[in-house]
C-alpha cells in the first residue's frame, strides 16, 4: 500500500506519518499511534473564577463611557492573573464560549480613523 493511502487513512500529513515512523522503529513493543493528553483540558473552578473576575473588572472598563477603552486587553488580563500566580491560555476562549466576554458594547461606537 503506498505511503499517501495509509497517510489518508489515518489522517495524518507527511510530516506526521515519517515521525510515527520512527517512533515505531525506535520501540515497536510499546508503539502506538493513540494520542494520550498529559495535562487536564479544564480549568479549576477557582482559576475560572479569577478569570471571571477579572474579565468583569475589563467589562466594567469598557463600559464606562468617560474612557476610550473599546475591547478587552487580553495580555494586560493575563499579567494581573500571571501576579497571582495563575497561568491561563493566550486566548481566554474558555470565558468567551461562557458568554462573559463582551467585545463591542450596542451604546457606543468605536471611533473612525483615517489617513489624510
């Protein structure tokens, strides 16, 4: 069977395929082609509750109409996270898929700019 078919059964690129090969090569006795995760997908409850704390604090920001802040600054977030001594994604996509990011408020709009 030619390497393209079995790349296309098992779903994998060429890349992919030549580094099972080895793998299988180095230690056929225990060689498997399963993908096993290391780490826990979820966040703890009390890390998703420091996360939603501090996406409210952002909201509260980007609501106030006497600042000019109109999205989440998502590095600024992960620093006062990172100062207590929690780590969380680059992209907080676990907040966003639970409703509590807002990106755009209905009441404002974000100012034109252009070159002239």
């Amino acid at each position: 069977m030619p390497r393209i078919e079995i790349e296309e059964i098992i779903g994998v690129n060429k890349t992919r395929f030549f580094a099972l090969v080895k793998a299988y090569y180095l230690s056929p006795e225990t060689f498997s082609i399963a993908y096993l995760r290391t780490g826990s997908p979820k966040l703890s409850e009390q890390v998703e509750a420091e996360v939603k704390q501090e996406l409210l604090r952002e909201k509260d920001l980007i609501k106030d109409p006497r600042l000019p802040i109109y999205e989440y600054n998502y590095s600024a977030l992960r620093e006062r996270l990172r100062k207590k001594d929690i780590r969380v994604p680059y992209r907080l996509s676990l907040s966003e898929q639970k409703g509590t990011i807002v990106t755009s408020p209905d009441t404002r709009q974000r100012p034109t700019t252009g070159k002239w």
